[in-house]
C-alpha cells in the first residue's frame, strides 16, 4: 500500500503526547502510535486521492460514507457523527487578486486523532499547527483545540474576503458616482453579487455547527475547549452581519446604476426630439415645393426663395435657443 501513496498529498502527520510534538509519523505507522497512552496524531492532506484517503480510513477505524464524502468534495458545509468520531465540512474563501476563490475543508477528528483535508483554494494550516504548539496546555486537552484553531483560521479569512469585497464595491460606487453608468459596471456588480452570495452560503451552517460542538460530543471535546466555539460563533454573525449590509448596499448601487442609466437614455431621447422639432420646420417649408401645384404664386416672385429660406432658419434658430433653455439640448 505504500507504494501508491503520493507523499505531496500528506502536508504533516505529527504526533502528540500531554501536548507536545513527540515527532513525525509516517502513515503506515498511525496505528502503532496511537497505541501509545495520552497520544493523538494530527494529520494534514491537500488534494487527497481515494487510495490514500482508504489508507487513511484503515488507520483510524473511519466510517466509509465519511471517506465516500471527503473523496468527492464538493460537499456543503456540515457536521456528522459516526460513532465516536466526527466528520466535518466547512467552505474555505481565500482573496486571491482581489476576487474571492473558494475551497473545502474537511475534518475528521475523533478521541485521539484530528484529520484535515484541503481541496481547492485554502491557506495552508502550518501557522495554525505552529501557534498550537506554542500553547501546549491547551493542546494537551486534545484534538479539541486543534479543530478549534483551525475552524478559527478559517473564519479570520472570511473577515478578509470581506474586506476585500468591500474595497471593490467602495470603488464600483465612485464608479457610478463619478462617471457614467456602463454596462461592464453592471456585469462587476453582478459578480460582486455572486461571490458574497456564495460567502453567506459558506458562512451560515459554520454556527449551527459550533452549537453543537458547544453542547454535544463531550467524550471528544474537552469541556474546557467548548467555550471557545462561542468566539467562533461570534465571529460568524459579525461576518454575517457584514455581508447583510453590503448586500443592502450592493443592491441600492445596482437601483441607483439603473436610474443613473434612465436618466441618461431620457437625456438622449430628450436631445433627439429637439433636433426632430428642429428638422420639422424646413422639412414642412420645403415639402410644399414638392407638391404638383399648378398655381403658387411665390414661385415667381424673385425674393420668394432667400425669403423662405430666411424664414425657415429664423425660425429653427428660435426654437433651438427655445430649447436650449429648457434644457433639451
């Protein structure tokens, strides 16, 4: 089984012993070190495949519809239990060139081990694994506060997708503002549009899903560590607050885009209707020479022809000043 097992996918696999890295472990040897007392092995795989995620349930006793999950991906944010382990999801943002890329996170966690596995876009978890074990009391208690650090991290980037959404808004509003309404205006409304509704939609189940690790699970996490779910629930409804009065916000700046662009085609069709007042008089005047008449006497009068010309621009000037004032033209 070794041999098929692509070692880029296997980010770390450290164990842990009364909070301390003990060292690293390769996968073949999971299940010795976990034999070991107060020891539990955090593991970190990106992108993995079906043959080592099979290894993976192996080692750590998984439930296979966990596995069937985390191999298919594409999985909405959720907590499951399978017996005395836990299988959760959550949807990861991460601000790549001023648009928000999504990835997933799965976890499984249970007693003695906490399992991570990132597909799509996602920040690493190597800072979160170094800034745990700064505080070994804490790790100590478990995978518990691993799967906290972590969930935490992922939270902390939603606040920095946010920001990141909210500075391309702030400069779609000057936009609309400052200059005229276009169309590619519009579209990156629309888009902005899209991705925040994606961010609610990653954000929303991450609540219901620390509620119940606050009030469920204690033979998994320490009731010392519960507490700390709350902060990250928190967290969320300043995050979903956030995206409440952005999309207000963004919908108010699509309105105000759209009266922008009324008030504009009025403008134009304003203009057009002037110059068709305009045309009308000449185009009245010089009609009637076309007309078969036998008899017009102004036709042989010799100042008949400046005069009616005079006429008709007199005229046209008077209603183009006219109009001019009214705002038309």
């Amino acid at each position: 089984m070794s041999e098929i097992i692509d070692k880029n996918m296997v980010m770390r696999c450290v164990a842990y012993q009364k909070g301390m890295g003990i060292g690293d472990v390769t996968i073949e040897d999971i299940s010795d070190v976990l034999l070991k007392e107060d020891t539990f092995i955090w593991l970190g795989l990106r992108e993995a495949d079906t043959e080592i995620l099979r290894k993976i349930q192996q080692e750590f006793g998984l439930h296979e519809l966990a596995i069937e999950d985390a191999c298919a991906a594409h999985q909405r944010p959720k907590i499951e239990e399978y017996g005395d382990s836990l299988f959760i999801v959550l949807h990861t943002a991460e601000l790549a060139d001023k648009n928000v890329e999504f990835g997933e996170t799965h976890i499984f966690m249970g007693p003695r081990f906490l399992v991570t596995v990132r597909h799509g876009a996602s920040q690493s978890l190597s800072k979160v694994r170094e800034r745990c074990q700064a505080m070994p009391h804490q790790l100590s208690k478990g995978p518990g506060f691993a799967l906290y650090s972590i969930m935490d991290f992922i939270v902390d980037n939603y606040m920095v997708a946010i920001a990141g959404l909210q500075d391309r808004f702030d400069v779609l509003e000057s936009a609309i503002f400052q200059y005229r309404p276009s169309r590619q205006t519009m579209e990156d409304l629309y888009e902005l549009k899209r991705e925040l509704l994606l961010l609610e939609g990653a954000i929303n189940p991450v609540i219901d899903i620390c509620n119940e690790l606050m009030r469920f699970h204690g033979g998994l996490i320490h009731k010392d560590v519960r507490v700390y779910f709350r902060d990250i629930a928190d967290h969320i409804k300043r995050v979903d607050q956030a995206i409440h009065g952005m999309r207000e916000m963004l919908l108010a700046a699509m309105q105000v885009h759209l009266t922008f662009e009324t008030v504009r085609q009025n403008e134009v069709v304003k203009r057009l209707a002037g110059w068709g007042a305009i045309l009308a008089i000449p185009t009245m005047v010089f009609s009637w020479y076309g007309m078969n008449f036998r008899h017009m006497p102004e036709l042989d009068w010799p100042y008949s022809y400046p005069l009616v010309v005079g006429g008709v621009a007199l005229c046209s000037l008077a209603l183009y000043l006219r109009l001019k004032r009214a705002g038309w033209l």
